[in-house]
C-alpha cells in the first residue's frame, strides 16, 4: 500500500507539472475526441471514432438524445422531483416548516423541524443523483456537460433559503435552454425562483433597492468586470428588476385597475408592479420607459446583444472546453458567431469545436474534479447502471467541487491551477484507489431515509407534523434500488480504450503501471496518471 501510494503521487505529481503529449492520429486521436466532447469514455463506448465527425456533432448540437439505459430512466421517474411541480413541492415544504415552527410542544416541534430538513435534503440529493446519472449515461453528453457548465455560470447554491426544493427544477430549466439562444437562457434563470431567491432579488423593491443580482448579472452572468459598464449602469439595472419575485401564495396581490394587467405570474415567478420603480432609467446609454415588466425584457435584450457578452461568455465556453487561456483567435471567432447569430449557442460551440486551435489542445486540459470522479466511474463502469450515486457526490465534496455547494455566485474556477495542489491530488489518489479497486459502493442500495416519515420524504406523515390541510394520503416515497451483482473487475489494461492511449503514456506512468503487482493496484495507477488528469 506505501509503495502504491508513493508511485501514485509521484505520478500524480508528475501530471500536475507537465501536460502529456499529445495522442497520434486515427485511435488515439478518436480517444481524445471522446474524452473531450463527452464526460469521458465509457467502458461501453465501441464507437469511439465517432465523437469528432460531423454526423455525431450535428446529432449533439442539433437534435440531442436523452435516452437513459431503463434502469437510469426508472430511478429518475421515481424521484419526488419528476413526479411532483416545482411549485407544488416548495409550497409543501414552506407549510410544513411554518406548521412546525409554530408546535407548542418542543419535542414535536423539533422533530417535525428535523423531517423539514431531511426532506429539503433529500429533494437536493434527488437532483444530485439525477445529473450524475445523465452525465454517466445519457447520449446527449455535449448537452450534459453544457448543462453543467451553464449551471455554473448561473451559480445558485442549494443550501440557502428554500433552493434545495428548487435546484432539481433549476438545473431542468438551464438543460432546456443550453443549446439554444443565450438570451432566452438568461431569461430563463432569471425569471427562476432558485435564481431569484440566491440573489435576493425577491427583495428588490421600489424605495428599498437591493444591486445584488443586478450586479451579478453585469459581473458574471454576461459583460464581465472591465467592459464598460458603470454603477450607474447596475443602480439603474436594479430599478429595473424591483417587483421581480417569487410568490408562494396561490392568490394574486391587491392591485388597482390601474396596475392589474401589469401584473405577471407564472408558477412561483411573479412579476408584482406593486413593488416596481416606474420611473424612467438610463440604462447602457439607452433610455428605457416606466413601463413594468416590459422594461425587463428591454434591458436583456441589450444585455445579450452586447459585444462584451459576447466576447465574455464566449471566452468562459472556450476555457471550460480547451483550457487555461483558450487561444484568442478562436475567441475572437466564437464571438463573431454569436453576434451574426444572436447569440445561438451551437453555433458558436460549432465555430469552437471546428477551429484548428481545439483539434490541437486534445488531451491537454486539466480535469476539474466533476470530470474527473465521472470519467472515472464511465470508464470503469460505464457499461452498467449504478444504484447508488452517493460514493460519487462524497468524492466530489471531498474534492472540493460538491454539486450546487459553491456559496458564491462566481461559481466554481475553470483554471487548472484551482485543482492542481498537492492536496487535491492526494485526495484524487484515494479516489482512483476506490474505483479502480471494486465497486466503491456504487452498485450497493443507499441507507433508506430516516424512520421518521416527514413532509418532503414522499411518505405518510404523522397527524403531529401535517399542516393544517394535509392528509397522509401523500404519494408513496420512491424506494431504494435493488442491489445487484457487483461486476467484476475490469480490467483496463486489455479495455479497446487503454488501447487507443497507450502509445501516447509518458515514460514516467509506463515504469508505474509495469510494477503494479495487481489488477486493482495497475487501475488505481492508471486513474492516476496524468494522462487520465487531462481531457
């Protein structure tokens, strides 16, 4: 085990240090393709050559496919979050905790709190598990990775407020969206009541102004720092926005004949003018009218047509897909699409995807820890469905980048350096070790839920905890998984994709994988190679 460890961090080190060389033509070539459009080969992948034509791009871009192996498709069905509306499961949730929070009695009262949370809880990991399960599974893997790093982009955290009954919900709509025009995505997020409560816009009102999400939206979510825009510019932003909220009444505010059909309600989303500065504002140079909700949609529309924007989000696709410092004629390129194409997102992914810089930097961009704990898994196991997703979000947690975790709306870094210490590195061993040595867990049932059944578990609750109104006659909690055999150990070192890479292993993991003295010991090595690390 010490010899193991030595030469795994050794190597490891290594990989930090030095980017491997690049894979010759034809099967090495088409392993790099695979590694880099999708969350990474799958030990079921025969048809790896595939990745970079222009048939299987078109099949990504233009009409992506979500069909999931049945076992994956039946877990997702099951889950509280597919059965029941968004709207339905938060305002469950919101009744729920109110009604404890008012129990006289302390033990009932913190009882009922604890199932509240418990509940929450379980709603987030419902989301959790379905996103690995389409990363490892799903066709469509230019989507999925989209759909990550969008999600990223628009950063929410589930802990904060109520988003842990929203983010599974959250997540859908920028799936929905990640092909398409950016600014019906920036839309969507923004009229997203997991959006809206993160950042406080919810209160955002006329005579009481929060900047919070006006600012992000400048900083992060199009133009970026330094574009030219001003405070002013996010002051006048923020008038914008008041009176866009969220309601979880199913009743419309008291509103006068006057402001009744400026109202907005769709879901959770509200749009109230009852909070709405309708003074006029000056707003990117242009001059935009009191008029409500309408003055909203004006403000997008500059905010997505910007140059800058352009040129920003266009920059953050091309370091999320080729690495530090994308090159900036291909930069430059990506941000000429966007602006004949108003912002089409697959087009501006075809101009990356086809430009000679990308062919070029296969195989030489640092794996962030999502993409390293999935690749892991699909190449080791990628041909059978886990039961259990909980091994991989603890890897993820212990690695730093744990799903909807990241507390600041930045969203989680893109730059190598951000996951390359020593410490990180040690961490990526344990896990590698893991994987490369059984199953990890992944294909034995999770514990069931708390014996407590509780508003937010999908159970019948006890009279105690149901809010006033409730019945017990809630649809049954979907139940755990069936285990199923562990698979045997694969061997990775006769698998068609060590084939197609190993002419391209550096001197340093060549030496490492000839003394490993077992098949797990030689997985574990090669999960710690750095050619593994890159993408």
């Amino acid at each position: 085990m010490a010899d193991l460890r030595a030469r795994s961090v050794s190597v490891l080190l290594f990989g930090v240090l030095a980017t491997p060389a690049l894979a010759a033509p034809a099967a090495q070539e088409s392993a790099a393709w695979v590694n880099r459009l999708t969350w990474g080969a799958s030990a079921a992948d025969t048809g790896s050559d595939k990745a970079g034509s222009g048939h299987w791009l078109d099949a990504q871009l233009k009409h992506p496919d979500d069909t999931l192996p049945p076992e994956a498709a039946a877990r997702i069905a099951a889950m509280r979050i597919s059965r029941e509306p968004l709207a339905a499961l938060v305002v469950e949730q919101d009744a729920a905790i109110r009604y404890a929070n008012k129990l006289p009695d302390p033990a009932q009262r913190d009882a009922a709190r604890k199932a509240y949370q418990q509940g929450m809880n379980a709603l987030a990991n419902e989301a959790a598990t379905r996103s690995l399960l389409r990363d490892l599974y799903a066709p469509d893997q230019l989507r999925e990775q989209l759909t990550w790093f969008w999600f990223n982009h628009f950063n929410v955290q589930a802990q904060k407020r109520d988003i842990r009954a929203m983010v599974g919900d959250y997540e859908d709509t920028i799936r929905d969206h990640s092909l398409g025009k950016f600014r019906d995505l920036l839309e969507a997020t923004l009229r997203h009541p997991a959006m809206l409560r993160y950042l406080d816009n919810d209160q955002n009102a006329a005579n009481h102004i929060n900047e919070n999400y006006a600012r992000e939206i400048m900083e992060l979510h199009s133009m970026g720092v330094g574009s030219g825009y001003t405070q002013k510019d996010v002051q006048e932003l923020a008038r914008i926005l008041t009176g866009v909220g969220v309601d979880l009444s199913p009743n419309a505010p008291k509103l006068s004949p006057q402001r009744q059909g400026l109202y907005v309600r769709a879901g959770l989303f509200e749009f109230n003018p009852n909070r709405h500065d309708f003074g006029d504002k000056q707003f990117l140079g242009h001059t935009i009218k009191g008029s409500g909700f309408g003055e909203v949609e004006e403000a997008l529309d500059l905010i997505a047509r910007s140059p800058a924007t352009a040129h920003h989000v266009s920059e953050q696709l091309a370091t999320y897909f080729m690495g530090d410092t994308p090159p900036a004629p291909v930069v430059d390129r990506m941000t000429a699409t966007w602006q004949k194409s108003d912002g089409d997102i697959a087009q501006v992914l075809r101009t990356m995807i086809r430009a000679p810089e990308f062919r070029q930097s296969l195989g030489t961009a640092f794996k962030d820890p999502v993409h390293y704990a999935v690749s892991s898994v699909r190449l080791m196991y990628g041909d059978k469905v886990i039961v259990n997703a909980q091994p991989i979000i603890g890897w993820l947690n212990r690695m730093g980048e744990g799903l909807y975790a990241r507390e600041t709306p930045d969203g989680y870094p893109m730059a190598s350096a951000a996951w390359t210490g020593p410490g990180q590195m040690s961490v990526r061993f344990e896990i590698a070790r893991q994987i490369g040595g059984g199953a990890a867990g992944l294909f034995k049932p999770p514990a069931p839920p708390a014996a407590v059944a509780a508003v937010g578990m999908g159970g019948p609750m006890a009279p105690a905890m149901m809010a006033p109104g409730m019945t017990s006659a809630t649809p049954p909690a979907a139940t755990a998984p069936p285990a199923i055999p562990i698979p045997a150990l694969p061997k990775l070192q006769t698998a068609a994709y060590y084939g197609a890479v190993a002419p391209a292993l550096g001197g340093q993991t060549k030496t490492a994988l000839t003394q490993a003295s077992s098949p797990q010991e030689w997985n574990a090595l090669f999960l710690s190679s750095p050619e593994f690390m890159h993408r």
